[in-house]
C-alpha cells in the first residue's frame, strides 16, 4: 500500500499580512509581465504591416494595398478596442494611411 501524501495548500485568506502582499506583488509582476509581452507582439505586428503599405504604396500596386490598409485597420481597431493604443491615435493612423492609398487611386 502507498504512503497517502498529506500537502496542505495555503490559501491566499489564510497568509498573513506581509505574505499576502508578497504573493500580490508576486502575481501583479507576473501579470504585467504577460500583458506587456502580449502588447509588444501586437505593436510588431501593427509596425510590420505598416511597413507592408509603405512598400505596396512605393511600388504601386493598388489592390495589395487596399487589402493591406484592411487588415492594418482592423489590428488597429482591436489594439485600440484593447487599450494597446488609444483610439484616436488609432484613428488618427487610419486615417493618414487611407489618405496615402487613396492617393493612387487618383494617381
């Protein structure tokens, strides 16, 4: 027969006063942590198609670059949505960006 292993889990109620602020503190850093790696992946994503129109824009090439200013609208919009950015900066880059494809419609 096995020895039944008896592990007692604290609870975060059950901790005293500085322990409780420790394991806050443990968890705020961890948090913030994951939020800032996951925002940091949203802004390369947000700066590389960026750098997608302005290339399409220099060669163009009007489809690729309606289909690209689609889809940087909309991590814009989610990033904006989010807190990553805030809207009317999000908005402000919208607009700027059509301008510039629109430019070759009429060009």
């Amino acid at each position: 027969m096995a020895n039944k292993v008896n592990i007692k889990i604290k609870k975060v109620a059950d901790l005293k006063p500085e322990e409780r602020l420790a394991w806050r503190r443990d968890y705020l850093s961890r948090k913030t942590a994951r939020k800032s790696e996951h925002n940091v992946r949203v802004k390369e994503n947000i700066s590389n198609l960026n750098r997608t129109l302005r290339q399409v824009t220099a060669t163009g090439d009007q489809a690729k670059a309606t289909e690209t200013l689609q889809k940087l609208q909309s991590a814009l919009d989610k990033a904006a949505k989010v807190g990553i950015m805030h809207k009317r900066t999000a908005s402000r880059r919208k607009s700027r960006l059509s301008k510039s494809v629109a430019a070759l419609k009429t060009a």
